[in-house]
C-alpha cells in the first residue's frame, strides 16, 4: 500500500519531467536531423514517416488499450475460479485481420509510390557527380565539368543532383540526413540517389557520413555538402578547374632553380606564386576570384573537434616553406605516388584523395579533423596514430607506425612536413 502511495504522489512528477524532456528535444534545432529536410527526396522520406508514424501510433494506443483492459477485466479473481474460456471468435478474428490489412495497404499504396518514384531515372538536365566510397574517405568526380575532389563537394540550390554512387573496396553508404540519403556504394555495382536541394534554403554546409559499417575508421568517414546559389557554384566550379595554384597573384617572379632551397625559397611566402619548375600555370584571374565558402561562414557543427593524439608530437613553432613542400611532394617515391593535383604533370597518384585545392576545405582525413597546419602537420608526420587502418604511410623520421609495429628510421624532419604543410595549405 505504501508504494503505490508513493507511485500516486510521484506519478505526476514523473509525467511532468518527461514532458519537459520532449518539450527541450523540440526547442533544439539539430544539425544532422532528418526531420528537416531540405530537398525533394529528404520531404518525401519524411512524409512516410509522419504517416507511419501518426497510423503506427494510433494503432499501439488501440491495440495496447485493448490488452490493458482485457488483462483487468477478464484477470483471475480468485483461486477457485477458472475466468471464462473461449475458443475462437468468428467475427473478431475476421476484425482483426482485416483492420491490419486495410492499415497496411494504406501505408503500402504511398510508400511503393515514393519508392517508383525515387528509383525511377533523374531529370535530364541533373548535375550528375560521381561518388567513390574508399576506406576511409570520399573521391568525388563532376564528368560535366572535368574535375575531380575529396570528402567535400558543392551543389547548387534548385537544380537536381544525381549522385552515381561505386565503392572501390568495400560497401560504404552515402547519407546527408538533411538532405536526402541513405544509399550504399557497392563494390562492382551503380547505384544512383538524386535530389533537388531547395532552391530557397541558406548558402551553408551540411554534415555527410558513411552509415554502413566499413571497418576500423568507419566512424571517421564524413563528408561536407555545400549548398550555394547558382552563381557561387559556377564560380566554385572555375577554381576546382583550375590547376593547384599558390594564392593570390603577385608580381611576376623569377623562376627558381632546381637547388633553390636556399635563399629563393626561404624568401618565399605563402602567398607566392608557385616559381619550381614543377608549378602548373598560375591561374586567371577569374580563377583566383573564384568562389569558395569563407571559412567564418562554416556553422559551427560542421567543424571537427577530434582532437589529435599526444603521441605525435611536432614543432608547432617552424614555418614552412610552399616550394621546398612542393619539390617533396613530388619527389621520388613520396606524396605523388598517391595524390594528384589537377597542373602538375608529375602529381598524378590516384590512391589517396586529390589534393588540387586541399588548401580551401574546411577539414581533412575525412572529416576527421580540422584542416589547420597542427592537425595537417600531425597528420603528414604520423596519420596512422591520427586514424585508425589508414593506407597513407608514416612518414615522420623515428615514429612509430601502428601497422608495421616499427619505427620509421628515414623519413620527413619537422622542418619538411612544415614545407608541405605551406604547400599544401597554399593550393587554395
Ligand atoms: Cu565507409 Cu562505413
């Protein structure tokens, strides 16, 4: 008796705090929620599950109303007496089939609907963008426009974007809860997903993931949708066509010799025109003027915090060099051998992500982390303590690699990874 004098007295409360925890879900606006869509395919997604959900609930009130009141009203009342047996129920039986079946066709008649109609071909006139899933990272390639990206893309509002979506090694699956999404990338196999991202919506950034287990780093394989106006992207598209190039444009200079680590390069700054005989063309002008998302303008939730281990330690202090870094990137058996950027005939690697415009993305390692030059450093110097399973290699002098279980006796000085860092962050 004293506990259900307990249970009365803090029922209420009880009632009262659960209501206040639905009401604070509500008042919080949450970044990679699918109850907000932004595209067509996202609004569709979400209307079957308001109707699923609104049927759904109304049929667990009925069915679990019926039960609690059949457990009480026909409950064993005594020890002595048996309550009423009974054997089958012609007109209830026919009841409860038939209630489901009408249910379950009224559910079925939309969700087969939106099924044809998501699977059915895009519009003719979509911006068709190719997806590789990789362990552990996204290559993105625009055939329209020639080009090909890493782990972040754009899309411009209102005009549909069919995703053809391959795996080169295991299955991955593409997902941007905002917008649209989930579908897997299968090796051997296309699949295709298309959208119209709204065309009222904010110019902004929309977190993506890969939601199918794909070993160690699964959980760290992200990607960044960019939504833009029309004419953003068709000046983001400008300078993704363009070579790798070192910042703004300065006055000409005089090109360096192949041994100019010395006094031409230390005089180098970051925002130097490339001058190693190696150097693409610099770009146009409209090219330098191209579109690219101001970093200041990148919402916070699209920012990785992961912070990066201990045990890679480096010299934050040193300043690097863009075209010593460049001279190391495609030296002998280095950065090239993986990664490509777009101008330079001797950077062509296609294992890893190409690096064209590495220096304007907002992160790095899938998403991972950051891009900054602590995270970019760390992540040349030792990757595989900064990400679990990753093919690209230690390449710090003296680490230790997690893979080989051993120590890297040759390798880059701090001083080197700092000289790619600067490259790499001047290819904007
Ligand atoms: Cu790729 Cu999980």
């Amino acid at each position: 008796m004293i506990g259900s004098h307990r249970l009365r007295r803090f029922a209420p409360l009880g009632v009262a705090a659960v209501l206040a925890l639905a009401l604070a879900a509500c008042a919080q606006s949450y970044p990679n929620s699918t109850f907000t869509p932004h595209s067509d395919l996202g609004r569709s997604i979400d209307f079957l599950w308001d109707r699923l959900m609104f049927f759904g609930t109304i049929v667990f009130v009925l069915v679990e109303g019926a039960l609690i009141y059949v457990v009480i009203r026909y409950r064993r009342k005594s020890e002595d007496v048996m309550p009423p047996q009974t054997h089958g129920h012609v007109l209830l039986e026919i009841t409860w089939t038939l209630i489901p079946a009408a249910i379950l066709a009224f559910i079925a008649v939309p969700t087969v609907k939106t099924i044809f109609e998501t699977q059915a071909p895009a519009p003719a006139n979509s911006l068709v963008i190719e997806v590789y899933g990789h362990q552990w990272w996204w290559e993105f390639r625009y055939p329209e426009y020639k080009f090909t990206t890493a782990n972040e893309i754009y899309i411009p509002k209102g005009r549909t974007v069919d995703l053809v979506l391959r795996s080169q090694d295991v299955i991955h699956s593409f997902w941007v809860p905002q917008l649209a999404g989930k579908r897997d990338a299968i090796p051997n196999h296309t699949n295709h997903i298309w959208f119209k991202p709204d065309s009222n919506m904010a110019t902004t950034v929309w977190n993506g993931f890969c939601t199918e287990y794909c070993g160690d780093s699964h959980g760290e394989m992200h990607f960044r949708v960019v939504t833009v106006t029309p004419e953003q992207f068709a000046s983001w598209v400008t300078r993704q066509q363009a070579p790798g190039f070192f910042g703004p444009a300065a006055a000409p200079t005089v090109a360096g010799t192949a041994d100019s680590t010395g006094a031409v390069a230390s005089a180098a700054t970051p925002g130097a025109p490339a001058v190693a005989p190696a150097v693409g063309p610099t770009a146009s002008p409209a090219q330098l003027a191209s579109y690219v998302l101001p970093r200041s303008e990148v919402p916070e939730y699209a920012i990785p915090h992961t912070p990066f281990p201990d045990a890679v330690k480096f010299d934050d202090k040193l300043t690097g060099d863009p075209v010593a870094g460049e001279k190391l990137f495609v030296g002998a058996g280095t950065c090239n051998a993986c990664h490509a950027v777009t101008g330079n005939p001797l950077a062509v690697g296609t294992i890893g992500p190409n690096l064209t415009h590495i220096g304007s993305r907002i992160a790095i390692a899938a998403g991972m982390y950051i891009n900054d030059k602590p995270h970019l450093s760390r992540w040349i110097k030792n990757a595989r303590l900064m990400k679990s399973g990753v093919l690209m290699p230690t390449l710090g002098k003296g680490q230790y690699d997690p893979q080989t279980k051993a120590t890297t006796p040759a390798g880059l000085s701090d001083q080197q990874v700092a000289d790619l860092v600067a490259y790499l962050q001047a290819l904007k």
